[in-house]
C-alpha cells in the first residue's frame, strides 16, 4: 500500500472540484467491488462457502502480507506522534464505552464484545481513507497514525483474546501460545522488527509479496459483499448495531476532535485532519476476523454497511464546521 511522502505539494490539491470528485471516486470503487462480491454470492458462482473461501484468503495471506508490507515502510516514529496520541485516545473512549454498554446492557459474550468493539473503533484506512486523506487532507500520511496503530496494537490484542478463547478447554500453556500462531500476529511482529531494523526484504522476496498484499483489499470487499446477499435489510437495527455505529460515527470524531484541539492543543489542520480520519467508516477486516472465527457476523457486516452510508454526511459536517 503506498503512501507518499507529506513534504512533497499534491498536484491534486491545486485542481478546483477534485477534492469532492476524488472522494466520490473512492467511494465509486468500493461500491464497484462489493457490488461484485454480491452478485458473486447471487448467483452464487464460488458455491455456498464462497464468502468463507474468499475470506480465509484475506486473512491466511492477503492481510498478512499486507502488514509486512505496510510496517516494514513505515517510519516508527510515527508511533510517537502526536496524532498517534489523539487516535488512541478517541479508540480509546469508544471501546471503553463499547464495552461498558454492550457488557452491561446488552449482554453479549465475550467474542462478541471483541468483534463489536473493532467495528466501533477500526477506521477504514485503505480504500476509503487514502482517497478522503489525498483529496481532503491533500496528505496521505494523515491515515498512517490509525493504520499503525490498528495493525501493530488492536488487531493482535483482539486476534490473540480470540485465538486464547477458542482454545478454552486446552491446557493453560497451549491458550497462552494459541495467539503465536496467528498469521497477522506474526506478520504484525515481522513487519514491526523490518521497520525498526531498517533492514529491507531481497527483491525476490519483496515483488511476490506485493502481489500477495494486493488480494487483502479487494477481497475483503468482495466478502463483503458476498455476505450482504440473503441478508434481512432491517438487520442494522439491531441493538449492538445500532451502538457501534453511533459510537464508530459520532462519538470517536467527537472525542478525537477535543483532544485534539482542547487537550493537545493543535493547530487547525492536524485537528481536521485527526477529526476527518477518526469519522472513516468501519473497516471490511473486520468482517474478514468475524467470518474467520465464526462470531458476530451480523454485527461486523452491518455496522461496515450503516457506517460507510453514514461517512459522507458525516465528512460533510465535518468539513463545515471545522477550519483547515
């Protein structure tokens, strides 16, 4: 996944109207793709465990190739940032709300609590993201804060808290090693020790994993979109829909944008740009994490669909009533 560098000036800003025609084409080739995954699942051309097929890949290699990629280019001191801190605190807010509520009032599990807390709080950061941080932002590093930190921290805590829960009745020694062998955790922690060695992968090596990393994206959307086929149209009322949405939607741009500006105290553009990334949609991974370990399906796909139709109005308002 590329990502330019913010010192170079975006040809693309100096363009009147593509800031609103480039998000719109974003959107375009995300509706295009689940458009396919769903037609896909129609007709159903890769059979009934088409979607099941569709996501192992991403997870088992497209996602794991993906992170090696994605962490070996990035500069770790992006990790000590301070749009890093605004992120992890509005994540932080949301899943403890999430948490809070889901556990309390609505009761769920414990793996549930761990699908619903990624839908409320993971940013889609690639197909949405790179093109609202291109023609919005006019900077495609904004999104490399969430992507870090979603990549390195939240996905191999919520991946080895299910990894340790399907092995509950295993010895203690065996839940506790279950998560090591995840590929997303281990690709996580290759990618981590590329980038802070500096060390750089041969090109025999590098150019198949690139191709490799090119299945994560599009096939998540096309599991998605495979999963929306057959699937009851008043599903996104439910309760724990319902919350995750409001809190992916409003709350996390909400808390991210007074920390930001009342806590941090940053200039007018980092707080935009730290306020735009926090009101990203739901990312598909998290479907692709549901439908590997088999728990709140329902929940991850249609909180994806209710945030990505809420993201336009809600950049709108964003972008009104902020400066930058």
């Amino acid at each position: 996944m590329p990502v330019a560098s913010s010192g170079a000036p975006n040809p693309l800003s100096a363009v009147p109207g593509q800031a609103v025609s480039g998000v719109l084409t974003g959107f375009a080739v995300v509706a295009t793709l689940v458009a396919v995954g769903y037609v896909l699942g129609r007709t159903g051309a890769l059979g009934p465990s088409g979607q099941v097929v569709v996501s192992r890949l991403v997870f088992f290699v497209g996602t794991p190739a993906l992170l090696v990629q994605t962490l070996a280019g990035a500069d770790v001191h992006v990790l000590l940032s301070a749009q890093l801190l605004v992120t992890a605190a509005g994540v932080a807010v949301v899943l403890g709300l999430w948490l809070l509520l889901a556990r309390w009032r609505l009761h769920l599990g414990r793996d549930e609590l761990v699908v619903g807390g990624l839908a409320s709080s993971f940013v889609n950061a690639a197909n949405i993201g790179l093109p609202v941080a291109a023609y919005v932002l006019r900077d495609l590093t904004a999104v490399l804060p969430a992507m870090l930190l979603q990549m390195a921290v939240l996905t191999p805590i919520a991946l080895g808290v299910l990894d340790v829960g399907r092995h509950a009745g295993a010895p203690s020694v065996r839940r506790l090693l279950a998560p090591l062998a995840n590929p997303v955790l281990l690709a996580s922690a290759v990618g981590i020790a590329l980038s802070v060695t500096g060390w750089r992968l041969p090109t025999a090596l590098s150019q198949p994993l690139g191709l490799l990393a090119g299945l994560a994206v599009p096939g998540a959307l096309l599991a998605f979109g495979i999963s929306l086929h057959g699937r009851d149209a008043h599903g996104w009322r439910a309760p724990e829909v319902l919350l995750a949405s409001a809190l992916k939607a409003v709350v996390q741009p909400a808390v991210t944008y007074v920390v930001a500006r009342f806590v941090l105290r940053l200039d007018d553009q980092a707080v935009f740009a730290a306020t735009v990334v926090a009101s990203l949609p739901t990312a598909q991974n998290v479907l692709t994490y549901a439908v590997r370990y088999d728990v709140g399906r329902d929940l991850a796909r249609d909180t994806v669909l209710v945030t990505t139709v809420l993201v336009a109005p809600v950049l709108l308002l964003v972008s009104v009533l902020l400066p930058h």
